[in-house]
C-alpha cells in the first residue's frame, strides 16, 4: 500500500481538501517538489480543479499495484516511492545448442553408360575387325574402332567401344625407364627386364605411378574420341608364367595373392577413370573356361569391378590347328563358363578365331555352325555377343546362321543319352555335338533347316552344330 493509502481518513481529506483549495487559484506544491506557478485567470481556475480530481482518482486506482515504499514525512509522497527499481535478473545457464547437422550431400550425377541392345531373343553380334563400312555387309550390336562411329549412321544403337592393352609399355625406351624408374618394370630371376610374346616390357602393375599413368591414358583415349567404353586386353598377363621363369618385383616373385591385388588395383584405377562408360576385361583368368574354372571367385570377383568380360578364346586359341577341337570335357567348360558370367546381366563378347589365312569353305563352314550353336548352347542374360574371326575376313558377316530367328531360350541345355547337347528355344532347337564319334538325334517332331528342308531326324558328325526352326 502506497503512503498515500497508509493515512488516517482524518489525514485523507485533509489531503482532499488541500488539494481542492489549490484549485481556488492558490499556490500548492508538485509532486517534483518545485513551485507552480500563480493561477490568476478563472477559466484556468475550473481546469485546475478538473486536473486535481482526475489526478485524485487515478492515484486511488493505480495505488494498489505500485510498490510500497517507506511513509514520508512530507504531505505529498515522493515520487521515489513510485520508482522503485526493479531487481536485477539473474544471470541463467544459456543452454549448449545442439551441433548443426549438415545435410549429406548427393554424389555427383553420372550419365548413363549406353549399353549394346538386348541380346535375349536374338544371335548377338560384335566384331573387332571392320575396318570400313564399304567392306562390311552384316549387322552388329559393337564395333571396336573408328568404324563404330560410321555404322552408327545406319544402327543408332550401336556401341563404339575402343581397346588398349594394358600389360607392357616402354619398348622404345626400356634402358631409360630400367634406369630412372626400376620399379615401374617387372624383371625374371636374373634381374632382366621380364618381356612379353612381342618383346615389350612388362609392367609392374602394382606401382601406383603405373596406374595412374595406364589409367590417365585410358581416360584420355576414350573420352577425348567419344567412344562408349573400352576393351581392356591382357589383364594380368605375364604375371604369372608357367612356361618361363616367373616375375620379380626386385627380389621377389609374385605370388598369387600380389598378381590378385596388382589386377584389382589397376581395374580401380581405370574405374576412377571412367565412372560413366564401359569397360570390358579380357585377360588370364577371363579368356577361356580353363582360365576361369582355374579361379572362379578370382575371375567374378575381379570382373564385378567391369562392366563385362571378353572372353578371347572362345572353343579354341587362336594359335591352334585349323582341325584342332577341343575335348567334350574342354568344351563343356567353356559353355558352363558362358553360362555362369552371362547369367548376371553383364556384357559378355565372345571370340572364335582361326588364324590361318587359306582354310577350306567346308573347313570354315564347319566352325562356323558350331561355334554359333555353342554359342547359343550357353548364353544367359540379355546381353552376350559373338565374333567369328577366320583371320580377320568378312566374307561370312552376313551368312544367314548370325541372323537365325531363333528366339529366347525355354531351357538350360542338357546332354541326350547319345551325346548330344540340346536346348529348346522358343523358335526352334540347337543342338551340338562335341564328342569325337558321329552320332545320331531323334527330334521327336517336325524341325525346319535353316535352308528350309523339314527333318524328324538328323546324324551329326563330330564336333559340329546344328540350329532348326520350328516349321
């Protein structure tokens, strides 16, 4: 209660009547303690008198929610009584904000790599030979080379791939490189200089400055000419050496484990390198079902790091005699090879290729018919493609075998009790004999050639194929 309110109703109106004597134009003292000044006109007589009554009332009004103060001598309160400051606040824990996430960043936008046209329900088709639309006749899915670029005009689809060995370098500067950079090489027991088939140097693969320079020139290769990706050839090779004395690095041969990691690290490299386009692997452990059964992880594993694989030798090296077959149980590898890196979804190209110049029509024909339905035998997945190569000829790039209508796959392949390989198709059956004795197949059915004569029943020869339509 302010001092105002404190006083005795005696005390009260005599305040009261005080104040109304001030309005009769007498002297009276401010609440500030100074001296007003003589109210002499009449009119200002009545506003004074006003003033004093509403200053009353407010003062009653307002008294209760002001703080109280000690009572005053004088008559009129201080104005202190009504200041009274505030206490000061108290200092408060300002509370640790939590930490800022930052939000994560999406990784860079990657263009799609363009990939070779589904190959599920057709004879897919590659080639590394063509050198000029004006020589070429057939169709393909990929082209390696400059030529790629050309076909396009009339196959928008096509894929342009290009190919870089990636095993031996520095022919023409060997001593140099041996002397300013010994470890950029590979060496045999005697401290030489490890050479591949062509005498070229072989590369340490496992040196970094290797790899960034093997992968800086892939990138460059590829990038600065537009192609849609790349064929590595020779992954690997020369690292380990079963027919020559094996590679040092220094003083040590490589084993195993260091030949795995040096080809993991490399195909790293060239990914870095080439986040959105293709890359297709051909080496050790990919050219065959030898190579591949020899190292199945190795070889999946390895290839997971790729876009695909090339598998180069295909039935048979291409160094082998024109009459040389590979063993039923040789050939079976490759088809269940085929099988198992196809299944996936990779790109897988395949290769037959004979060497020899002057093989006879009948000779060629043979190989062609055979690899194809082996071929077919095997493939899964929506994207495998084969390449038959008679020493680089075109002659057969449009023979109607490559473009049989033969559809999807119904079946995994089986063996007959005869020997024979079969597998059904959607379009018609292959069929494939391996064995080294002329056998014979009951179709059970009406079957079709691909030259239109209609069979129940067919003998096949050893090491031959077969493709028939449904009629």
């Amino acid at each position: 209660m302010c001092s105002v309110c404190r006083q005795t109703p005696e005390r009260r109106s005599q305040i009261t009547d005080h104040r109304a004597q001030s309005t009769d134009g007498r002297r009276w003292a401010s609440p500030v303690g100074s001296l007003g000044s003589a109210i002499q006109n009449p009119k200002s007589k009545i506003q004074n008198r006003l003033a004093g009554l509403i200053g009353l009332v407010l003062l009653a009004a307002g008294c209760e929610g002001l703080p109280q103060s000690a009572p005053a001598e004088s008559v009129f309160p201080s104005p202190v009584a009504f200041v009274t400051a505030a206490p000061l606040p108290e200092a408060t824990a300002t509370p640790t904000p939590e930490p800022t996430v930052e939000p994560t960043l999406p990784p860079p936008t990657v263009a799609p790599k363009r990939l070779p046209i589904d190959s599920t329900a057709a004879i897919g088709l590659w080639s590394s030979r063509i050198t000029s639309t004006q020589t070429f006749t057939g169709v393909v899915d990929l082209a390696q080379g400059p030529v790629g670029f050309d076909l396009r005009n009339s196959n928008l689809a096509l894929v342009a791939l290009t190919s870089r060995q990636v095993y031996y370098g520095y022919a023409d500067s060997v001593s140099e490189v041996a002397a300013s950079h010994p470890d950029w090489l590979l060496y045999d027991k005697n401290k030489k200089v490890a050479l591949a088939a062509n005498g070229a140097p072989l590369l340490n693969i496992r040196n970094d400055d290797v790899r960034r320079q093997v992968a800086d020139d892939v990138r460059r290769l590829v990038y600065d000419q537009g192609y849609d990706g790349i064929v590595l050839e020779g992954v690997g090779a020369g690292l380990i050496r079963s027919a020559s004395p094996p590679v040092y690095t220094g003083t040590t041969a490589f084993t195993e484990q260091q030949r795995r990691d040096a080809v993991e690290g490399l195909l790293r490299s060239i990914r870095a390198a080439l986040p959105d386009k293709l890359i297709i692997v051909g080496g050790y452990a990919w050219e065959d079902g030898a190579a591949f059964n020899a190292r199945v992880s190795e070889a999946q594993d390895l290839a997971s790091l790729a876009d695909g694989v090339h598998i180069t030798q295909f039935l048979r090296a291409p160094y082998s005699g024109t009459l040389e077959f590979k063993s039923e149980a040789n050939w079976k590898r490759d088809i269940d090879y085929l099988a198992s890196i196809s299944r996936d979804g990779k790109i897988v190209l395949l290769t037959t290729a004979l060497d020899a110049a002057d093989i006879p029509a009948d000779t060629l024909r043979q190989w062609l018919n055979y690899s194809v339905a082996s071929y077919l035998m095997g493939k899964n997945g929506p994207r495998t493609y084969f390449q038959f190569d008679p020493a680089g000829s075109l002659h057969l790039a449009a023979d109607p075998v490559l473009s049989a209508p033969i559809g999807a796959p119904l079946e995994a392949y089986a063996k007959l009790d005869n020997g024979v390989y079969r597998r059904l198709f959607a379009n018609g059956i292959v069929l494939v004999n391996p064995t080294d004795k002329t056998q014979e197949a009951d179709l059970g059915g009406d079957y079709r050639t691909l030259s239109g004569d209609v069979v129940q029943k067919v003998t096949m020869s050893s090491d031959t194929g077969l493709i028939l339509l449904k009629p």
